[in-house]
C-alpha cells in the first residue's frame, strides 16, 4: 500500500506550525471536509465576514461541497439536477456543483490533499521549499490558492494554450507561472517541465497525476457528498409517494472525465455501497486515450490525457464515453449567450433553470454528455440516478465565448435551435465503449510506458495496483492518519 505519509522531520513541523501560528493558520482535517458541521464554532463565527475567494486562512475550511453562499456557512450539499425535458433521458443527472469552492472549482480541494500531509509531515518546509503544481487547468488555480492562504510559494505549470482566465488569476495571487508548449492534451511536456525542475531541491512537485493525496480528497469527500445526495434525493420521494413502495432509485452510475484520476476515484467510494452502479470514464473524442489508446489535441480544458494517470484505479472503471470538444463547444454558447437562454425559456424550461446553466464549464458540459450517453447505452429510466460533477463554471471561459463569437459571428436564435437539436438531443451512444476485464488490463498497462519507462515508477508497484487490495488500503487506510498528524501540528 502507498502510505502518504512516509516520514516524518520533526525540526521542519515545529517550524511549519509556528509559521503557521504566526499566520492565524488553522489546518481542517478530512472529516471536517466532509462533514463541516464539525468545524470548530469560533472559526464558523468568524466565516460569514469573509469572501469565498477571500485570501485568507480561514477559507481552507471552505474547501467541501456543502458551502452556503448566502449565509457565509454550511448547509446541503450543492448540486444542480438536469431535467429530463433537457437531458432528453428518463434518467435523473445530478451533478454536484464546483463553482461554490474557493477559487470556483473543485480542484481546491484535491490540491490541499497533497499539499497539507507534505506539510504536517514536514517533508515540505516553505521557508526553503517552493511547491510546484503540474495541471492542465484548474489544479493549479487550488494549488497557488492554497499555498497564497498558507503563505507558501508556488509555481504553476500549465499548457500556453489554456484559457486567459487561468494565466491573468494565477498571477494575481502571486503565483510563478510556467506555461509548456501545446494545449489541454499535451501532458508529457508538463512532465519533462517538473523533471527539469526536480534537478533544484527548493522545489517540491506536487504532481496530481501521481499523488495519493488527490484520490484520497475525492474518495472521501466527493463519494460522501454523492452518497448524502442520493440519500436525500431518495428520501423526498418516500415522503411524496410513501404508498408506491414498489418503486425506489438506483444509483446507477456515477460520470467523471479522467483528467488526472481524482475526481473519478469518487466511484471507488460510492462502490463500496451501491456495488451494482456503473463508474464511467469521460474524455475527448479527438484524444481518446482509453477509448483507443490514441492520441491529439482538443478544447475540453480541464482533463487532460494521452496517458493514464499513477492514481487511476482501472480496474474499478466500467465503461468510457468519448466526447467530441465541438459539442461542449456549441452547448457553451446555448448555456450562456442571450439568444440560447431566450430560446430555451420560449422552449419553455424555467428561467431559474436556464439562468444556472452557467454553473457548467466545458468539462462539465462533457461530463454531462456522456452521462446522456450513459443513461442510453444501459437502457436506464426514471428509476436510476446519474451523478457527475460540473467541476467549474463557465465564469472560467468567458475569453473562450469571445473567441467564439469572433470565430462564427453573433449567436442568435436560429443558431440556438440548431445546437440544440444536433449536439444535445440527438447526443447518442456513440464512442462508448462497456469495458470489460481484458479492455480495463490493456489499459492498465497503457502506465507502464509513461509511469515505468519514463516518471520512475517501478514494475512491481504497477503490478499490484491491479489487485483490488492495494486500492481498498490505499483509500481506506491513510485518512486516519493523517486527520490525527493535521491535529497534532494544530496543537502545536
């Protein structure tokens, strides 16, 4: 089992809490991520004053998915379920909303999994220690984040060609920016950017790809956040219909795009509980990694691939759906231009519900494809749950809506219905593929070229991350212990 924490340096965690102590740094644990009512009360009185993108400590107890924007505090999980008018599916799609975590978008949340057990381990020291987070989108954004709250340096890598948002934001923050050759798909030069810089001790790479501690954030906190979701969901209709004993949903299936296999590792945790549900790998057509283990370029941002990252649990993947970047691209624009909004109210879907389309980012546009192309390839109806998550928002690729316009002219209502009809309701099944165990082996192997052959992992440990074992350890077997060193370094 990969243990997080490895050793411990008790001269550099002496200094680290006094750093911090110095700053008002106070250090959440897993559990107070996962269920924030926990959180101490005087740190919950002092929440409300402070802004959700606010640089300051107190935000890290911000980073779960159950933040009230209007009270400053904590309440239900944040979710958006998509109706069917919409959808074009009897089943429900439920996605959990990014855009209420600091910085508007989960990743926040997987960057301070790695971050905080380097940090009360003492394996990273800010004072001689700069942290470098490797990210194709949003990953980085958490990461400079959080270190800007912990008061810690950091260093940004990221494709030249991600979105404006993500450059002129990380800058403010006062993060250092790296920006490598090529777009959103282009990864091994990310990689061939951090090995150049793993030659300097000063810095310490981060690397969300390969790091536990991003499959640790999302098994725990997102599982638990679906899980709770399904719960409630569930028990609203017992009490609406308590006579129709005969019906009761499913979790059916639980859609996440790859990217760096965090998000997705949320399935592993909803199969401990609901083992019939369907874990459903998403990515871009034009990139289709696990589909055909081919390569390219695309526009999905956010879930970059031509490899299959160290933490990815394979074998516990069911099925992919590959989705082609010009559909998340038209769908952008019917979510959040005035004609595609005006079209789809004529279409008579409520304006409140059209108004929160732009809670969608393009990931989360293709997270809510192949949840469409899921529902139709297993047949499912109104009995069976979709959940995904909409990790960010379109508040992200307002540069990209202007390069659209400037590329194929104002949108209006004409260009709206054709959007609609061609990329939403006639979405199919189409580029999905139901994985079966030899499919899940050859793409378990696909890590040896990139993890083995180039990034120094060894063949052993890729040959028991195919045994079930090392996974249930791994996800079951570090939170504890890491949620006692967090409190620990806090009583310093």
């Amino acid at each position: 089992m990969p243990k997080i924490i490895t050793h411990t340096y008790p001269a550099t965690i002496a200094r680290n809490a006094r750093r911090c102590k110095e700053r008002g740094i106070i250090l959440p644990t897993f559990v107070e991520m996962k269920d924030p009512n926990l959180i101490p009360q005087p740190i919950k009185d002092k929440l409300p004053a402070i802004g959700l993108w606010d640089v300051d400590p107190l935000n890290l107890f911000r980073i779960n998915w159950k933040n009230d924007i209007d009270t400053g505090l904590f309440g239900k999980v944040n979710y958006l379920e998509i109706p069917a008018a919409l959808s074009g599916v009897k089943a429900r799609i439920i996605g959990l909303v990014g855009k209420y975590f600091p910085t508007g978008a989960h990743k926040v949340g997987a960057a301070y999994g790695c971050l905080a057990p380097r940090l009360v381990s003492g394996e990273f020291d800010p004072e001689i220690h700069k942290a470098v987070w490797p990210s194709t989108g949003n990953y980085c954004r958490g990461g400079a984040f959080d270190c800007a709250l912990l008061d810690c340096p950091a260093v940004a890598i990221l494709p030249e060609e991600m979105s404006q948002e993500r450059f002129t934001w990380l800058r403010e923050i006062g993060s250092e920016v790296i920006a490598t050759p090529g777009c959103e798909s282009n990864v091994k030069e990310i990689y061939d950017k951090c090995h150049e810089l793993r030659r300097d001790p000063q810095y310490v790479i981060l690397n969300q790809f390969d790091e536990f501690g991003n499959v640790l954030f999302h098994y725990h906190i997102t599982g638990s956040a679906i899980a709770e979701v399904f719960e409630e969901i569930c028990r609203v209709q017992m009490e609406s219909a308590p006579a129709d004993i005969s019906r009761s949903l499913r979790l059916a299936a639980y859609i996440s795009a790859t990217g760096s296999a965090g998000t997705i590792a949320a399935g592993d945790h909803l199969k401990k509980h609901f083992p019939r549900m369907k874990t459903v790998a998403t990515e871009a057509y034009e990139c289709p990694t696990i589909l055909m283990n081919g390569f390219g370029g695309h526009r999905i941002e956010g879930i970059g691939d031509k490899h299959i990252p160290w933490v990815h649990n394979v074998r516990n993947t069911d099925a992919v759906a590959a989705i082609r970047d010009e559909d998340c691209m038209r769908l952008l624009r019917l979510f959040n231009e005035d004609k595609g909004r005006d079209m789809l109210i004529g279409e008579g879907f409520s304006p409140a519900l059209v108004q929160s389309l732009d809670l969608l980012g393009i990931s989360s546009i293709c997270n809510l494809l192949a949840a469409i192309k899921t529902a139709k390839y297993f047949e499912m109806n109104e009995d069976d749950v979709i959940f995904t998550v909409f990790t960010d928002s379109a508040e992200m690729y307002q540069s990209r809506l202007e390069e659209l316009t400037v590329n194929h002219g104002e949108y209006d209502i004409m260009a709206a219905a054709k959007d609609k009809s061609a990329y939403l309701d006639a979405q199919s099944y189409d580029n999905f593929l139901e994985l079966g165990y030899r499919d899940r082996k050859r793409v378990h192997n696909l890590k040896y070229y990139t993890w083995v052959e180039q990034q120094g992992k060894t063949y052993e440990e890729l040959l028991r991350q195919w045994e079930p074992e090392y996974w249930d350890e791994t996800f079951e077997h570090n939170v504890v212990e890491i949620d006692e060193a967090i409190r620990r370094f806090n009583a310093l």
